[in-house]
C-alpha cells in the first residue's frame, strides 16, 4: 500500500473482511494469498477497497467519482 491509508478500520472489521476473503485474493486469476508470514509473522497482504458504480442506476453508485487520484475504474 501507498501513503497512509484514506480511512482506518477496526480489528473486527478486518477480521469480517479476511473472512469473506476466504484467505485470497478476489481478482480474476490472481488467488494470491491475503495474509504472508514475514519473518515468522503473518502480515496482512492486502488492501481494502470500496467499490462504487460510475454509472447512476448502478447497485453501488454515490455520486461523481474523480478518478484522478487513481481509482481503478473497470468498465
């Protein structure tokens, strides 16, 4: 991850969304793994993303998204 982080989230949260993750990645073929052991210690190989619809109508759509900062937009 790049810089500090945009928002902070608690332990349970993170714990919920390992869960979910099932231990690896959701990108299509990717499947690494969300957590690796680094000199005898797991740390968390990951970030936390929040999907939002470009277009309005969309399930997850909030609005005009800027996408200069370097959002990933998949169309």
């Amino acid at each position: 991850m790049t810089g500090e982080p945009h928002r902070k989230y608690d332990n349970a949260t993170i714990a919920a969304l390992m869960t979910l993750a099932r231990g690896g990645c959701y990108a299509p073929r990717c499947g690494a793994p969300t957590v690796r052991i680094i000199d005898g210690k797991p740390v968390l190989n990951l970030d936390i993303a929040h999907i939002r619809a470009l277009k309005a109508g969309g399930k997850r759509y909030a609005g005009a998204l800027d996408l200069s900062h370097g959002c990933l937009a998949v169309g």
